[in-house]
C-alpha cells in the first residue's frame, strides 16, 4: 500500500528555516517525479518544487527559487524540503507527492 507522510511543519518567524520530510512506502515500480505542493489559507494548490528520479534533475517556482532546496534520500525512502528566508507567505500546507498519490500535509506558519 502506497503510503506519503509529511512532518517538520512548525510555527516560524519570519527569515527563519524548516525542514521537512516526507516517509513513502509501498513505491513498487520506478517513480520519474517526486514533487511538493502547498496550499495556502483559502487558496488552491501550487506547485513548489521537483526533483527527478533519474538524474536528479531539480525545478522550482520562481516564489521559491533560491530559498527552498528539495532532495531525496533513496536509501531511506525519504524526500526533503529545505526552506530557508521564509516569508509569510510561504504559510502552507505543504505536501509530497508522486504521481497520483499525496500525503495528508504539514501545516508552516510563518509569523512573528
């Protein structure tokens, strides 16, 4: 059974950092894409960021470009975000996912 699970999300002040994680389970074939979202209060879903399975290949939206850094642990089955400067508006929640499959979140709020 495929599975996603998000932590790390927290209450963080403004140009602080987080971390987060993602624990998937049950991938039985090769996934070419793992991706998070976030969904800010009210608002839909946004794409943040990609990483590539085969060669490791990264992408981001230009909100977060130069802030976040997605990477992937592949022996641990464990996918990352690293947000650095985050703003306000980065309060989300964030998810993995890949291909049709999504966690259930980890709510950022950041705040002062």
């Amino acid at each position: 059974q495929v599975q996603l699970v998000e932590s790390g999300g927290d209450l963080v002040q403004p140009g602080g950092s987080l971390r987060l994680s993602c624990a998937y389970t049950g991938f039985t074939r090769n996934t070419n894409v793992w991706t998070w979202v976030r969904q800010a209060p009210g608002k839909g879903l946004e794409w943040v960021s990609d990483i590539y399975s085969g060669n490791g290949g990264t992408a981001y939206a230009d909100s977060v470009k130069g802030r976040f850094t997605i990477s992937r642990d592949n022996a641990k089955n464990m996918l990352y975000l690293q947000m650095n400067s985050l703003k306000p508006e980065d309060t989300a929640v964030y998810y993995c996912q890949s291909g049709s499959f999504r966690g259930k979140g980890t709510l950022v709020t950041v705040s002062s």
